[in-house]
C-alpha cells in the first residue's frame, strides 16, 4: 500500500503529464483517489495537482515565448511565415493583454477554473502574447486550485448529501 506521500508523488506526476498531454484526466484520476483515500486533505490534494498543472502548462507558456526550442516538426518553416498578416493581429493582441492587465488576468482565471476556452490553449496564448510570468502563474494556479479544491471535495458532497 502506498503511503500518502507515495501517492502525492504520484498525483503530482499525473498532474505534470496531464498538463503536457491532454489525453490524460488528471480529473478522472483525482476523484479516484478522493474515493479510495478519504482521509488524503482536499486543500493538500488541490495544491499538489494545481502546481503539477501550472509546472506542465509552463513549458507550453514558454515554448510560445520562444525560449524553449521546439523539435522541427513544431517550428515555423521560414522568417517569411512569421511576417504576414498575423503579425499585425499579433502585436495588436499584445498590447491589448499590456493595456488591460485585469481582463488578461480574469480571462486567465476563468480558463483555470473551468477550462472555458480550455487552459493548455489559453497558456500558449498567454506565452505567443508575453503575458507577464507572475501574471500567468499566480491566476492560473489559484484557479487550478480553485477547481481542483472543489473536485477534491465533490464526492464527500454527494456522499454526505445521499
């Protein structure tokens, strides 16, 4: 049996593999453990997955930054490409997120806590617009731990309730 560090451990790895690939439910895995391990604290549960989900969602926000180089397959195939229209829409985006910090933080906050647009997109956008760093981690992990809190104490509501 493992003990409850073991299976922080391993929530924390899930949580990190998760974030990079979006086949993997860190949710589905979450509820899971909340019901074979009652006694693990919901808030000790929400931390540990909101900072493997911010750790994992750091290299999207950093490899749309540009300091993270991407294998070729992921890299743009000339400088031409980076020139076009999109540039203009780009630049336009960033100073934007520059002159209403408190709507890019509010747009980051709700993607955390409810994936609506989805987070590991609102990260990449968050990284390609050069949202500051303290603004993409300090939102993004309360929100992860914002949602992940009240997975973590949903099954004891509805045990509680029935």
């Amino acid at each position: 049996m493992l003990t409850v560090i073991g299976l922080l451990s391993t929530t924390f790895g899930v949580s990190v593999a998760s974030a990079l690939l979006p086949l993997i439910s860190v949710e589905l895995f979450a509820v899971g453990l909340v019901l074979k391990e009652p006694e693990i604290p919901w808030w000790l549960l929400a931390v540990v997955i909101a900072t493997g989900q911010i750790g994992g969602k750091l290299l999207h926000y950093y490899a749309a930054r540009g300091v993270i180089r991407l294998p070729r397959l992921f890299r743009r195939k000339s400088e031409a490409e980076r020139e076009g229209r999109w540039r203009g829409w780009l630049e336009t985006f960033r100073v934007s997120c520059r002159k209403r910090p408190v709507w890019t933080g509010a747009v980051l906050l709700v993607s955390a806590v409810a994936s609506l647009p989805p987070f590991a997109a609102v990260a990449v956008v968050a990284g390609w617009a050069k949202v500051p760093l303290a603004t993409f981690v300090i939102t993004g992990f309360v929100g992860r731990f914002v949602r992940f809190g009240a997975l973590a104490i949903a099954p004891g509501i509805v045990v509680a309730w029935l």
